[in-house]
C-alpha cells in the first residue's frame, strides 16, 4: 500500500471524533508507524510503543501540536514535515537504547556507514554457512559409511558436527527468513506484498522458540568441543586414562547439560520481556550471561588444555633432538589446527562491538569476528575429514576399489562383444553353411562338420 491509501484510511479512522469546539487541531496523520489522532492545538497526543522487535509495548510514546494547527518536528520550529517527527527512542528497551546511542556516537553518515558494513558481514555469513553446511554433511556421510573410521576419536567428532549441522540450519533458516520478511527499505511504506508475508521473523512462539533451538545447539555444539579438547588432552598427557573411554559421561554433558542451561535462560528471558516479540536483543540482556558463562568457561579450559598439548609436544620434539626451527613449526602448526577445534576462535564473537569508534575499526571486528564463525565448520571439517590420512586412506580404498570393479566389468563386457563380433565376422560366405555353423557355436564348441544341427 502507498503512502497516500494508508494515510486516507488513518483519516477515515478518527472522522466520528468531534473537534467543532477548538479553533485549531492537528489533523489526523501516519508517520510510517502508528496513526495519530487529530490533537487540539497546543497539546499532546499519546499512543502505547507498536508491537515490534526490540520495543517495550507497556510504554508510551508522544507527539506534540503546535498552537498554529501543526505537527511539530524535531525542534519546536520545525514544521517541514506535515505528519511531523515521533521520537521512537523512548519505546526501544534499555539494551536497544545503549546500543542506539553508541551506534550514533559520532554523526549519521558513520551511523549509516555501519550499518552498511552489518548488512555486508549478514551475506558474507550466509556464504559461510552454507558452506560450512555442505562440509559437515559430507564428512557425516563419510564418517557414517566406512567403518574404518569408526572410532573414539571419530565418534566425539560426528556428535560436534551434528550439534554444528544443527546450529548452522537454523542459523540459515532465520537469516533467510528475515531477508524475506524484512525485504522492504526502511523508513518507507511496506507494499502489501511485504506487509502480508508470513514467517519466523512475525510469528509469536515460533520465532522465540527458534532461538531457544538456536542457543541449544550453539551450546551443545560448545560442550562437545570441550569433550575434544578434554579428550585430546588425556589421550597426550595423562596416560593413565589412554584406554578408556567414557562415551556415556561424554553423551550427557554435551547433550543433557545444554538442555538445564537452555531451560534456565529461556524462563529467566520469557520472564522478562513478557509480551515483547522474539526476545529481540535478548543477547545484549543479563540473563544471556546464564549461556554465554558457560561457553566462555569452556574456551577458557579448552585454551588452557591446547597450552599443555603445546607443552607436552615441544618437550618430545626436543627430546628426538629436532631443530628448534622444526619444533616452533610444528608446534604452531598444531595450535592453528586446534583452534577452531576447540571454539577457540568465538572468543571474539563475545568480545561486545566497537559500536562507538570509527567505521574501519567497527567493520575489521565485524568481518573477522563474523568470518571466523560462519566458516568455522568449513575449517573444521577440512582439517578433520578431508585432510586427514585415515579419511583419505579410506576414501581412496574405495574410489580404487569401485575403478577396479568398473573396469573389469567393461573389460568382460568388451571382450565377449569382440568375440561375438569375430565368430560373426569368420562365418562363411554361403548362407546355408552360415546357418549351420551359427547353429553349431550356440550349442557348444563343437565341429561344424561333426555336431548335430537343429
């Protein structure tokens, strides 16, 4: 719908109200958001905050007529806009707002600057994502199919890679569904295309329950890193735990204990935004800090295992008398490889934005904090599956082992067509000796001189 029908209809709304006894009003208008009632000169009209994301609904939001019949603008002396200026700001959570003022801590154009790099990071990560996606589900198949691969080391990294499977879909699954919901520009009038579209982003429960799934997985996934790093640094260092393996302690502290951790955040969240719409901003609250402690715990142990893998690595390079040169390579080899691993690289992704500095540094954080998380699991997935030498070994045993089979295959197939073609080809050239002799092949290898014919 144009500016025009929604404003008609806004003016339509308020024609059975009665303002004969003033000399002047404020006529009925839209400001893009709410419709605003004819207000008599000189006072104030006021309507509950909308219903959206990141606003509190129980707040009231203003908006002055001047004595001259006007809707005022942003300055008492601003009267170049007829539907006036709203000041939006009040309505917005105490979060949305620490986050608005760091946002327009400089001027508008930076303000805007940002949010351009914001978008510019939302598609990178959607390509990183989805590559990450296809990786994982390739390297489950693999470690799913042959049973070479079956082992303890190889069973911890197939319940990461479902926890990140299920992460990164749902991750997709909302960013596609909010470029969808949201496709208008903003500060325009949404087309009735737009404004009629239906999904997770605009649907009460569905959405909430989106992210509850969302802060599951991401917490699973982060519980099973800690298993590898816990595992992989027993396997190293305390030899005493070499030959055991316990899969049912592993299986409920990376699945059971997300789901308290989950349970507690998502009462703790639902009980403070009340009726606001999908938690909007939930991770600037608090009570995020029920989820986001726990993970930071784990990198910090993860962090402290990879030094003692370090250690306990340098110390037996040194011992087989290795040049220091080889030992500093291979140890930093090591720690590249394990990093994203053990969820080491998030730790940016938790560090809080530099909203209130310059663009540069705004856009390097958003580009490198974001590019290492979405194509983590891409990382991942080649340093564990494709680039491993068990996984290889075995892939190759197969593609050599189908190449085999296929070419021994054409091979018979080849050689009795060519046998076909020669018996067919030696035949004599008299038709009824033809007959005979064609006869005599198909019922044995006998003379055509001596056998029986049919």
């Amino acid at each position: 719908m144009t500016y025009s029908i929604v404003l008609q209809a806004c003016v339509d709304s308020y024609r059975h109200l009665n303002l004969s006894s003033h000399e002047r009003w404020c006529n009925a208008t839209w400001d893009l958001v709410l419709c605003w009632p004819p207000t008599p000169a000189g006072e104030s009209a006021k309507l509950p905050c909308p219903n959206v994301k990141g606003v509190d609904p129980s707040k009231y939001v203003y908006k002055g007529c001047d004595v001259s019949g006007r809707w005022i603008g942003k300055h008492a002396d601003d009267f170049s806009l007829p539907q006036g200026w709203t000041n939006y700001t009040v309505c917005f959570t105490k979060a949305i707002q620490e986050i608005m003022k760091e946002l327009y801590k400089q001027s508008d154009e930076d303000a805007q600057t940002k949010i351009d790099i914001a978008l510019g990071t939302r598609i990178m990560e959607i390509i990183g994502l989805s590559l990450s996606l296809a990786s994982l589900c390739v390297s489950l198949a693999i470690f799913f199919y042959f049973r070479s691969l079956k082992n303890n080391r190889t069973r911890i990294h197939r319940n990461l890679f479902v926890a990140m499977v299920i992460q990164v879909m749902i991750r997709l699954v909302l960013y596609i569904d909010q470029a969808v919901i949201r496709g208008h520009i903003v500060g325009q009038a949404p087309s009735s295309s737009n404004a009629s579209r239906q999904g997770i982003d605009n649907t009460p429960i569905l959405c909430e329950a989106s992210y509850v799934l969302l802060e599951y997985a991401r917490t699973a996934m982060f519980m099973w890193m800690f298993i590898e790093g816990l595992y992989l640094h027993n396997k190293i260092t305390v030899t005493v735990f070499q030959h055991r393996f316990y899969y049912s302690v592993y299986h409920a502290v990376g699945w059971g204990v997300p789901i308290l951790m989950t349970a507690a955040w998502a009462t703790a969240t639902g009980m403070h935004y009340g009726n606001s719409r999908c938690w909007w901003g939930y991770n600037f609250t608090g009570y995020f800090w029920i989820l986001e402690g726990p993970r930071l715990s784990v990198i910090s142990m993860n962090m402290i295992f990879l030094l003692n893998i370090i250690r306990v690595l340098v110390t037996k390079l040194r011992q087989s008398n290795s040049s220091e040169a080889l030992q500093v390579r291979k140890a930093v080899k090591a720690a590249i490889v394990l990093l994203p691993l053990l969820g080491i690289t998030n730790v940016l992704n938790m560090i809080p934005g530099p909203l209130g500095r310059s663009a540069v540094e705004f856009g390097l954080w958003s580009y490198a904090t974001h590019f290492l998380t979405s194509f983590q699991g891409f990382f991942i997935a080649l340093l564990y599956c494709f680039l491993n030498g068990e996984v290889r070994a075995a892939v190759r045993k197969y593609v050599d082992n189908y190449l085999l089979h296929r070419s021994a295959g054409v091979r018979r197939g080849s050689g009795l067509s060519s046998v076909f073609l020669t018996t067919v080809t030696d035949l004599p050239r008299d038709p009824h000796a033809r007959s005979r002799n064609l006869c005599a092949c198909l019922r044995g290898n006998q003379s055509p001189t001596h056998g029986s014919y049919l």
